[in-house]
C-alpha cells in the first residue's frame, strides 16, 4: 500500500472561509477566474493544486471543463454541510489493518497516530488510480486533493492514508473519484479522530 504524506496548506482554509462568507456564487467567481486564464495557464494551476505532473496534464481535452468539475468538488464540502450519503455512491470503509474483507462500519475512531487504510469494493471501480479528496470537515480544511494509486485486494481497493504531522481531532471526510476528466464519483465516507481526553 503506498503512504500518503499531505504538504500543509494552510491558505486552503481561509480562501474556504472567505468564500463561504461571500454573497457571491463561488461558482461564478472560479468561473470568472478560469475563464481569464488561457489553456496553458490553467493546467499550470491544476498541476499545483493537486501535486500532478504537468505532463499528465497535456493530454487533457478540455482544460477549462476539468479546471470547473476540479473547483466544484474542491469547494463543495468548505461551502455546505455534510449531507446525507447518496444511495447509489459506494461507501469507504477504515481501519488500521490491511487487507481486512469485512465492513466495519461508516463512521469510525481513531487515535490519529496510526496510519488508516481506506478502502471501497472493486465493484464500485476498477482502475489502479483514483482521485482523492481528504477533508477535515471542521474547520473546513483540505488535508490532500490529488490523484493516488490503490491497491486490490481480493474484494477491496484500498489506500493508506498516512500524514507527516499527526492531525488534530476532529470528523473526517475521504471522497474518491475517477481519475479521468469527468471526475465521476465513487465512494465517499466518515471517520473521525479522537481526541486524548475522550480515550
């Protein structure tokens, strides 16, 4: 299973704040700001925002287009609260061992010291890579949003997500989606870190 070690962003969580306290439609403003920008600019972006090679990018069709589905998954759970999870979405499932077959649960505590294997059935989807989205809904704040390999097991993909610094209590939320231009979603779910004086 390949570690994830999370850059801190500590920008990402004022620009969330900001927008959420704005009349305007973020929609509209990200909009605005892409539509500003030419091609070349905008994949220069998108290979910062998510950590991605730019090289990767050249291939892409319509930059624009994955430029606003990029901004609307990123923005989406700074501006709202967490809803109900959608019958058709797949669920993701932790816990501290790999390999692990059975589903313990949608929401589950952790000491945050330990690294958490994420995981969702090969039935949902089936390529080797995923785009991710780790958010801490307090706050809110973005721990990773980028593309990441999985691992099959026999039922289950799974990846392990490890962070450099240990995260402060709080609920989690790990979203992933195709790793493609359309960024169609396919498993989402909760955890949560506890805090020392809960234990």
């Amino acid at each position: 299973t390949q570690p994830i070690s999370p850059a801190p962003r500590p920008d990402q969580e004022n620009a969330g704040r900001s927008l959420a306290e704005s009349a305007e439609n973020p929609g509209e403003i990200f909009g605005a700001v892409i539509d500003a920008l030419r091609d070349d600019e905008i994949l220069a972006v998108l290979a910062t925002a998510t950590d991605m090679n730019p090289e990767e990018l050249r291939g892409v069709r319509d930059p624009r287009a994955l430029a606003r589905r990029m901004s609307q998954i990123a923005v989406g759970d700074l501006l709202r609260k967490p809803g109900e999870h959608p019958p058709n979405l797949g669920r993701v499932y932790f816990s501290e061992q790999r390999g692990r077959q059975e589903a313990d649960g949608e929401v589950t505590a952790f000491s945050g010291k330990e690294p958490i294997i994420a995981r969702f059935a090969n039935d949902d989807y089936r390529d080797g890579r995923v785009f991710m989205k780790w958010t801490r809904t307090e706050g809110p704040e973005i721990v990773l949003f980028r593309p990441f390999p999985v691992k099959f097991t026999s039922h289950y993909s799974e990846i392990e997500l490890r962070s450099e610094s240990e995260l402060p209590p709080g609920r989690y939320k790990v979203a992933f989606y195709s790793d493609d231009e359309r960024m169609q979603p396919v498993a989402s779910g909760h955890y949560f870190i506890a805090s020392e004086e809960s234990d």
